[in-house]
C-alpha cells in the first residue's frame, strides 16, 4: 500500500475514534439512571484522565518523525509503529468522554460532561495523522 492509502486508513480509524469518544456521552446520556457515584469526583477525575494522554503523545510523535525517513526496508514495521502509538494515544485521550459519560449517568452537569468531551476532542485533535510529515520524495 502507498503512503497516502496509508495515511488515509489510519485517518479514517481517527474518524471512528471521535465516533467512540462520542458515541458513549450521546447514548449514555439519554438514560435515566443513577449510579450514586459523587458527580464532582467524576468531573475531577475526567480532568485528570487528560494527562496520560501526554505521554501517549511523546510516543506518537517519535513514530511520526521515524515516518520521514527514505529507506523502504523498515516501511511496514514504521507503519505499525505508528498506528500502535496512534492507538494508545486516541485510547488515553478518550477517557475524559468516558469519564463524562459515567458521569452522565451519575447526575453530572450538561456543562460539565461537554467540558469533558470537548477536551478529549481537542486531544484527539493530536492523533491525526498530518500529510505534511508523510510526504515522500520515493513516491512518483
């Protein structure tokens, strides 16, 4: 596959990555149900989930930069090096919209679960994969 097919799929595995971080607010946040759990604690700690996500993006951007080299050999192994770190990443930046969809169910503020999402939104912002980096001089 070529560079671009591959930037394209991993960007559409972006796509479905929003989707997940969404999908649980939307659906969760139409049942009326009450967990009992302490909805400022779940507001904190979705606060909080937005710092392993750092890390998780450490580790990305080297499997970005290691995209920009010419040599063929290693093309695949790079690949799935950044797809991993590209996964783990849009994993830790989606916690703080699950936080807020346990949140949702536990009585937390409107507000307050689209402070969550918005910011595991932002985060996942990162993860995509930009064309600029991938641009090969081996590609006709």
């Amino acid at each position: 596959m070529t560079r671009s097919g591959e930037r394209q799929r991993l960007n559409r595995f972006w796509w479905l990555g929003v989707a997940a971080c969404f999908l649980p607010w939307i659906l969760l946040g139409a049942i009326d149900f009450n967990l009992g759990l302490p909805p400022f604690a779940i507001f904190i700690t979705g606060l909080l989930a937005l710092f392993p996500s750092l890390k998780a993006f450490s580790s990305y951007k080297r499997a970005l930069f290691a995209m920009r080299e010419q040599d063929k050999a290693g093309e695949r192994e790079r690949w799935v090096t950044l797809q991993r770190a590209q996964l783990v990443g849009m994993y830790c930046a989606a916690l703080p919209a699950w936080f807020a969809a346990l949140g949702s169910l536990s009585g937390l503020e409107a507000v307050a679960c689209l402070l969550l999402v918005s910011g595991s939104l932002m985060t996942l912002t990162l993860y995509r994969v930009p064309k600029q980096v991938l641009v090969s001089r081996l590609e006709p």
